[in-house]
C-alpha cells in the first residue's frame, strides 16, 4: 500500500492531468461534444425515419449510447497519448522519472485523468442526445441501468486510457498517434457497434465482431442505457474487465520501461 | 561519515543504430557531504549523461553510484536530489506557481506554498508566479528550474549549467543564493562553462574528457603553477584532442 506521501504524488500527477484537459476544454470538451451532436443531427434525425428500429428502440434512441461510448473512449484514448507527447516535447515528462513516485501510481493516475475526461465527455453526450430525444419524440430517454453505465463507461475509458499511455510512449511524433488512432482505434469503434445493431451483420461478420473487444464495451453501455443489448451484460463486464487488466500491463509496462527522454 | 555521493567505476554507453557510445567509462569520484563541487569538461565530456544516471534518468551500464549509501534510483536517493538540467523545459499549460506545487506534491509535500514563495524570491521570480513557464524568457526559465529543483529542500544540488542564458546581474544573485545553500549544508554539484565561476565558487574540481577523469583535487591543487583555473583546464584537456 502506498504510503501519505506516496498519496499525495499520486494525487498532484492526477491534478495536473485532470487540469491539463481542463485547461484547453475547448478542445478536449467541447469539440467532442460537437462532433457528437453532427452525428446525432446527420444520422439520428435524417436516418431515423428509414432504418428501422433497432432492438426495438427508434434509431436515434439506438445511437445515443453508442455516440456516448465513442466519444468517450476516443478522448480517454487521446488524453493519455497526448499528454505524454506533449510533455515529451516540452521535456517536462523527465519529471516523473526523477521523483519518488512509483510506475503504479504514476500509471494510475493518467489512467483516472482519461477516465474523468471520458466520463464528462459521455455525460455531455448523453444529455445532448437525451435533448434531442425530446425534441423530436416528445420524451425523454429512460436510462435503463444507471451504475451500470458508470460502470462500463469507466471500464471502458480505462482500456482506452491504458491504450494510449502505451502509444504515447511508443510515439515519436503526433502523426504516430494519428494513424493509430485512425487505422486501429476508430474501425475498431466504428466496426463495434456504434451505428447498427450485430444482428443485421452476416453471420460470418458476427463471428469476427466476437473478436472486437469494442462490442463488448458499447454493448455494455448500450445496455445500460436502453436496457437490451446485441451482448449479454455479464459477458460484456467479463471481457471489458479482461482487457483492463490486459492494456493495464501494457501501460504499466510502458511506464516502469519506456524512454521519458525529450526529443 | 556517509559521503553525499560515491561513484564508482561507472560506465554509461548510449545504444545507437548499428554502434555504441560510451559516453562515461571506468569513472570514480566521491563527494562529501557540504561540498560545492565543480565537475568541468568540453563539450561532450559526459557531464550530464554522469548526472543523468545519477537522478536515473538514462540507465548506465556499469558500476554503482550511491547517494548517501542509497542506490541511485531507489525512493531514498531520489528524495535527497534535486536538479537543474542543462536544457531548458518549458510546461505548455501551466504557471510558475502550479508547476512549484505539482512538483512539491510529487515529493509528498503538501500545502509548500511558504517554501514556494521563498525561492521565487530569492530567484526573483515573484512577479512570475503566475505567468505561463512557456512566456518566460529563457533566463526566467532558468530560475524556475532552479526553484523546481529546491522546492522539497534536497541534500543534494546538481547544476548542470545554471548560469547559461542568466544575465550578470542575476548571475550574482544565483551564485550568492548557491552559496548560502551550501553553507547551510547542501551538497552542491555544478557544472558550467565559465571556469572562473567554478574557481571562485568551489573549492573541489574534477576536470573529465571523452567520459574520463583527468582530473580531480582541491581546485587551487589544479591550477598549481598556473595563471588560473582556465588555463590549467586547457592544459590538461589540449593533451588529449577534441571529443568524438
Ligand atoms: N541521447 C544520446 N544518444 C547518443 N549519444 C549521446 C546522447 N546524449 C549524449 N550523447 C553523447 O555522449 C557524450 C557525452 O555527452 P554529454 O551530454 O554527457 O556531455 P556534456 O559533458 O554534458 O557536454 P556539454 O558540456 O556540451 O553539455 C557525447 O559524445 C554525446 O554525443
Ligand atoms: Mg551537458
């Protein structure tokens, strides 16, 4: 267990990267939310009087959770591997070598900042959708499982957050991170779920999507959310915690061994 | 008495694509505990990558270094060293004053703002405590650093180059601030280039080139019959040709 002072650097490393994102909330915030109002308007509003309802919900209703999830786990991503870069750049990051603070709680503590920073992403989301609901069908959205969406929202966020602690480190440039993100992270989102329900896919497809630990993350919230779901909810819980404790090595591992030089 | 640092034949190599540098080779020194040591070299003599591995920032290679008998890199001998590095940071986001308490905190000090003050003081700096470090020119920069690497009261000093890029005048107050440090018992290792600095500050000087001791005794010792602390440097440093 770590001791007071041990607590005390691990939650100055936490403020600092709560307050960093704070800080450029136009960017770490607000433009997430944007994005995911675009999607509600393009694809909630204008599609939902042709795709039929999915799981039984309208289809702005089905994406709701999903826009939620993406966001979230997409910023969680960037928090941690930007931070990283950035500090790199400026050569500030050297300071958590020098400290006396240990790789878990250093770990621990940018994977929380990635979660916070998801977490009010997904909440802006989820109101944004919650208003559009009611605008358009005269009622609001019920949320079905209220724990259980903070529950897999932090699983989640903390898969992702451990994930770009690792890019930040591997990364030596913000284009490394770019084409992570968009050639791995958003198929894997985007292929997870977001917009259609699994069923509609080719049984060879759903297979694959078994693969997806994505599926298992927006099944989970979408449940949470509208109560049903393409996944069971356990099965959902198992695997997101399965892969916490996988990208969480692979953070820890990237913290106690990867290089803090400035370039 | 434990000495504030005992190195002792160390090698520190630097992995590059299809060679390896050694940057530091065969190196013993001990330091005692109140000294204001000078550690001078040419360029590329090895000077930081020694007091890199000292604070465990790049891995060395062989040999041990201990910081009053801590081994480098354990919580103990990371809480008793501060340092200035050779190159500038500069935080993107932050101010003076948040980087002094963000730092404080990493060392398990809460509520520092008293010690925080003190320093930006004496650093003059106080009218920057709440500017952004990325708008502080580069001799600002160098204060804070200095002030970063106080905050949780070290043992030990290291200065790798303090007094680059700091105009005369504040150079005076850096050096008078240096020497009330170590006359209230901080251990203090500085490197620099102005070799009359070091003549004047310290009494210890260890001169080391292509990674290797040339060097080391009472600094008066070193400059024996010659004109000054420069031209005993230069003497010992012609013999052996420029670094690689
Ligand atoms: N990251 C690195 N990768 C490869 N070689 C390096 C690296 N850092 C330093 N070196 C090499 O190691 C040697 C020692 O460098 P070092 O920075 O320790 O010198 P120094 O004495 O501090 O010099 P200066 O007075 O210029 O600051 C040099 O030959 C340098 O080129
Ligand atoms: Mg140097």
């Amino acid at each position: 267990m770590p001791n007071l002072e041990e607590w005390i650097g691990f939650q100055s490393v936490l403020k600092k990267e709560i307050l960093r994102f704070w800080k450029v909330k136009s960017q770490t915030v607000f433009s997430p939310m944007i994005n995911a109002a675009l999607y509600l308007v393009v694809f909630g509003l204008s599609l939902s009087n042709v795709v039929p309802p999915q799981n039984g919900f309208s289809y702005t209703e089905f994406l709701i959770p999903g826009l939620a999830a993406m966001a979230a786990l997409n910023n969680a991503l960037q928090n941690s591997a930007s931070s990283i870069m950035i500090s790199k750049f400026h050569g500030d990051l050297q300071d958590l070598r020098i400290v006396p603070l240990s790789h878990n709680l250093i770990a621990l503590a940018y994977v929380i900042a990635c979660i916070v920073r998801g977490v009010i992403v997904a909440a802006a989301v989820l109101f944004l959708g919650e208003l559009v609901v009611f605008l358009k069908e005269g009622h609001w959205m019920a949320i079905a499982h209220p724990q259980g969406f903070i529950l897999f929202l932090c699983l989640g966020c903390a898969i992702f957050g451990n994930l770009g602690i690792w890019i930040g480190f591997i990364s030596r440039t913000f284009d490394h991170i770019a084409a992570f993100t968009n050639f791995i992270i958003l198929p894997l989102i985007y292929l997870g779920g977001v917009f259609f329900s699994l069923k509609i896919l080719h049984p060879t497809w759903q297979t694959v999507a078994t693969f997806n630990p994505l599926v298992y993350i927006i099944n989970g919230i979408r449940w949470s959310l509208l109560g049903a779901s393409d996944v069971s909810a356990p099965l959902c819980a198992l695997v997101s915690v399965l892969f916490v404790a996988i990208t969480g090595a692979l953070a820890w591992y990237s913290v106690k061994y990867g290089s803090y030089q400035r370039f | 008495m434990t000495p504030a640092l005992h190195i002792q034949d160390l090698r520190i190599e630097y992995r590059l694509k299809d060679d390896v540098k050694v940057a530091v080779e065969r190196l013993s020194l001990t330091i005692e505990h109140g000294e204001l040591f000078a550690l001078l070299g040419p360029n590329g003599a090895g000077k930081t990558s020694m007091i890199s591995a000292m604070v465990s920032l790049i891995p060395f290679q062989g040999g041990e270094i201990k910081i009053f008998d801590h081994p480098a890199g354990t919580v103990a001998a990371k809480k008793c060293i501060g340092l200035v590095p050779q190159e500038l940071v500069s935080y993107g986001f932050f101010t003076v004053n948040e980087i002094l308490q963000f730092v404080s905190g990493y060392y398990g000090i809460l509520n520092n703002q008293k010690r925080i003050d003190y320093l930006l003081e004496r650093l003059q700096l106080q009218s920057q405590k709440n500017k952004l470090v990325s708008q502080l020119s580069g001799g600002m920069k160098r204060r804070m650093l200095i002030a970063k690497a106080l905050v949780h009261s070290p043992k030990i000093l290291l200065l790798d180059e303090p007094s680059a890029g700091v105009d005369v005048e504040l150079r005076t107050i850096l050096w008078d601030f240096v020497k009330e440090l170590n006359a209230s018992g901080m251990t203090i290792i500085l490197t620099t280039h102005y070799l009359e600095e070091a003549q004047r500050l310290c009494k210890r000087t260890a001169i080391m080139d292509h990674g290797k001791l040339l060097a080391m005794d009472y600094t008066d010792k070193i400059i024996a019959d010659e004109k000054n602390l420069e031209e005993a440097f230069l003497k010992l440093v012609k013999k052996r040709g420029p670094n690689a």
